[in-house]
C-alpha cells in the first residue's frame, strides 16, 4: 500500500520500450505479471519518480482535473513493479530452494519404459527392453500421494515418458485408474500428460485421451520431412517420422484432442521455424519453442566446445526473428498467455532459485523405481526414494543457487533478464562449466530473446486492441 507520503522510485530493472507512435511496451522482470501497452502518459508517470519523490509532489504537477487519473496510473506501475519505495539494488540475490512445507505441487516425469522406435541421435535415454513393473509403479504412485496428503499439495501432475510411452498404453491405463482410486474425494488436482513421439495412435490410445485430465504433447525438430526427419527415424527402417506423425496429429484433432506441440530448434532444423510457427498456429494448437542445449546435437567432448556456440546461437537468433516477424502479422490471432513458451523463461512469474523446478517440485522416477533430477540425468544419481519424495527431491541435485551470491564478479546477478531467464538450464550449465548456476552457454540468445518477446507480446496486444476498438485506451492488457 502506498499513500501520498510515500517516496516511490521507478525500477531501474523495468524494461520500457516504444513500440508504435507513442505506444510503449512496459515489462518489469522481477515482479509477478506479463508485459502491458501504455501510453506516453503511462511512461511520463513512470519518468516522474527516476531520482525517487513522494507521491503528493508527483501529482501536484498535474493539474487538477488530471489528478486522479495520474493516482491511478502511479498505482497501477506501483503494482506493476515497475515503480517501488526505495532505490533499485545494484544486482539480484538468488535464493535457496523453497522448503519442503512451502511447495503446492508435484510435477513427475513418470519413466515408464525405455523402450522406443525411433533412434533420435541426440536423445539423452540409453534404449533398451527394460520397463516399469507394476510392483514399481504401484510403489511409486503410492509414494506419490503419500507425498500429497502429507505436504497438503494442491495439484499432482503424471507425466508418462520413455522411451515412448504410448508403447506402453495397458500401463498408463493401469497407472491412470488407481491414481484416480487413490485420490478420489480429495481436493487435490490430479493431472496426467503423455509426452510422446506422435508416430503411434490406436483406438486405446484416443479413447484415454478423452479421459478427464489427461493430455498429450507430442516432440517435433522442425517442419517438414528434410528438417524434422533428419534426426527422427524409425529405428527398424530407418525411414522418416513426418509423415505419420502429421497424420496422427490429424486424426487426433478429429477426435477433439489437441495435442501441445514440443518443439526443440537445432542448427539443422532452423530455418524451418517459420514453417513450423505457422503450421501450429494455424491448426490451432499450442507450443513451446525450445532451443537444443548440445551444439551439433552431441555432448561428447562438450567442455572443449564451448566455441561451438556462437554458431548455435547466431543459427536460433535468426531463425526465431523470422518467427516472431512472421507472427507479427494481424492474421494470426493468438492467446498469447497460453499460446507459446519460450524455452524455460519466466515472464509471468519470476524465479531466484532455478529456472525449472529441479530439487523443488519436480522429480524424475526411474524405471526401477529411483529417482533423478531431470530426465537429462537419468541413472545418474539413483536416488531411493522415501514416502515424502518433495524431500527425496533434494537428494538428486546437490547444487545451491545461492552460491550465485558469493561470486564478487560479473555474473547473472547483475543482468537485468536474471529472474526471466534464472541462469537457463541447470543441467545444461553444468555439463558446459562445471557449475550448475552459473552464466549460461546459451546466454547470448537468452539476451536477444527476451526483449524481442516482449516487444512481440506488446505488438500483439496492439492488434487485439485495433481488432475491439480499444485504441485510445491508457493501459492495455492481455
């Protein structure tokens, strides 16, 4: 709460941008809320407080008829984050894991086989025959909501991974229906996500679709046979993927299921992002736009190649401008809340400790039972579980992200992007340097990408304020 005694500053980390003739977009990094329009006025409120003054004074340079309306824009940039009651701090302070009893929610990576038919060069899974029991799963699933009841979680979230899962359909079902048993009567959200390669679809299949919270993502590396196909290819023929997965897609929209689309952006499937963007927009599906964390899709050697990533990132920056001039277009009319992530990032809800929910509340369980940080480190740490796996979780990654704070030297604590971007991949970072929070190899895109979403999001809104004659509004909102 602020009153009119109150000294305000604005925030030095907020992002202000012109992004049409008096129209600016406004971002503030570090506080809850995605980018808004505003208009010059917005910004000469946000200008007033740069050397810090009380309230009273600011709008005693009103007159006053105008006063009330700049309370209220001071409010809204007070609530905003992009105005506060005292100076911006020189660099961020990263933060330790949140405590156990403070985490609402569990997300599972639920490795339910290892199994698969395709050979993805790149993929992070050593394929074999080897799947879950039902004994494991039932122990698992019986860890899981032990896990709930106990911490007093709001949601549960179930997502089926290999290998392939659907090879294992009559195990997902098994899991599906005593999981709901279980938890049935009880006010926990309870959701299950099957993260697939698209190449498999049977009546079995669709008809769990249409089962209350279940959904699928399916993985795509670009559009198109010679760009998605270079690297997914049916193990036994060695044929391309494309084809068959578009026409699942088909059929599963048919059916009424929209699938989310996975994609993962490589130097070899690059310059078909635009295709792609296109194509899922168009079809009226949803996305995440992810970036390949290994430079030429290996990570052998990958400590004496960390030049390789300039090639890499130059390859993502132009190929995600293109995109992002693509949909700038009026013709795509798009949510843009729910429509598309950006790799990790965080533009609605910033992050202090890690930019996933490694060692918090996301766990990886294995087909034997134990457990990893992420599925980038399978049988790595074969972790045993316990009857409270949000304490289990610590176990499997032993890096802190307060470190950060020792370092005296320039690091992410000092960028602006730090609570959006969290240092990137934790996994990928410590592969690449040896410290898991640390500069990301990735950081140059992460630079570029950021701000060019955020004046992407502010274009948007634009749009969809043309399109409701909502023009000569102060603020504009999603």
């Amino acid at each position: 709460m602020i009153d009119f005694n109150t000294q305000l500053y604005t925030s030095e980390r907020a992002y202000v941008n012109e992004i049409a003739n008096g129209k600016f977009v406004f971002f503030s990094p570090d506080n809850k809320g995605l980018p808004f329009v505003g208009e010059l006025k917005v910004k000469q409120i946000y200008e007033r407080y740069l050397n810090g003054q009380t309230l009273l004074n600011a709008l005693l340079q009103d007159d006053l008829k105008n006063r009330n309306e700049a309370l209220r824009l001071t409010k809204y940039l007070f609530d905003k984050g992009l105005l506060r009651t005292s100076p911006t701090p020189v660099r961020y302070s990263a933060t330790e894991f949140p405590a156990p009893e403070k985490i609402k929610s569990l997300s599972t990576w639920f490795h339910i086989n290892n199994a698969c038919n395709l050979g993805c060069e790149y993929c992070f899974v050593n394929k074999d025959k080897s799947k879950m029991t039902r004994e494991i799963m039932k122990q698992s699933l019986d860890r899981i909501y032990s896990t709930a009841i106990f911490r007093d979680l709001n949601s549960v979230t179930i997502k089926f991974a290999g290998g392939e899962p659907t090879l294992s359909i009559n195990d997902m079902l098994w899991c599906y229906d005593y999981l709901t048993e279980k938890f049935s009567g009880k006010k926990i959200q309870l959701h299950f996500a099957i993260l697939s390669n698209g190449t498999i679809q049977n009546e079995k299949l669709i008809e769990f679709l249409k089962r209350d919270n279940v959904g699928i993502s399916i993985s795509l590396d670009g559009f198109g046979e010679e760009s998605h196909d270079i690297h997914r290819n049916f193990v036994k023929t060695k044929k391309g993927s494309w084809k068959i997965i578009m026409n699942n897609i088909e059929r599963l929209i048919e059916n009424g299921i929209k699938p989310y689309i996975m994609a993962t952006i490589s130097e070899e499937s690059a310059d078909t992002l635009p295709n792609l963007v296109e194509w899922i927009f168009k079809t009226g599906l949803r996305t995440r736009l992810s970036v390949v964390r290994q430079p030429n899709s290996t990570w052998e050697n990958i400590q004496e190649r960390k030049h390789e990533y300039k090639k890499l990132i130059d390859k993502m920056i132009s190929a995600f401008e293109k995109a992002f001039t693509l949909l700038e277009h009026e013709r795509f009319d798009l949510n843009l809340k729910y429509a598309m992530n950006i790799c990790e990032l965080h533009f609605e809800q910033p992050s202090y400790t890690a930019t996933c929910g490694i060692a918090t509340n996301h766990i990886v369980i294995q087909e034997d039972g134990k457990l990893a940080s992420c599925p980038m480190t399978l049988k790595e740490t074969n972790i045993e579980p316990t009857d409270d796996l949000l304490s289990s979780i610590r176990d499997t990654f032993k890096f802190n992200p307060e470190k950060r704070n020792e370092g005296k030297e320039k690091n992410c604590l000092d960028c602006n992007w730090f609570p959006v971007c969290t240092s990137g991949c934790p996994v990928n970072n410590s592969r690449v340097t040896g410290e898991a929070f640390t500069i990301s190899p990735l950081h140059d895109f992460y630079a570029y990408v950021i701000p060019r979403y955020i004046n992407f999001y502010g274009h948007k809104l634009l749009q969809k304020a043309d399109k409701l004659n909502m023009q000569n509004k102060t603020i504009i909102l999603n």
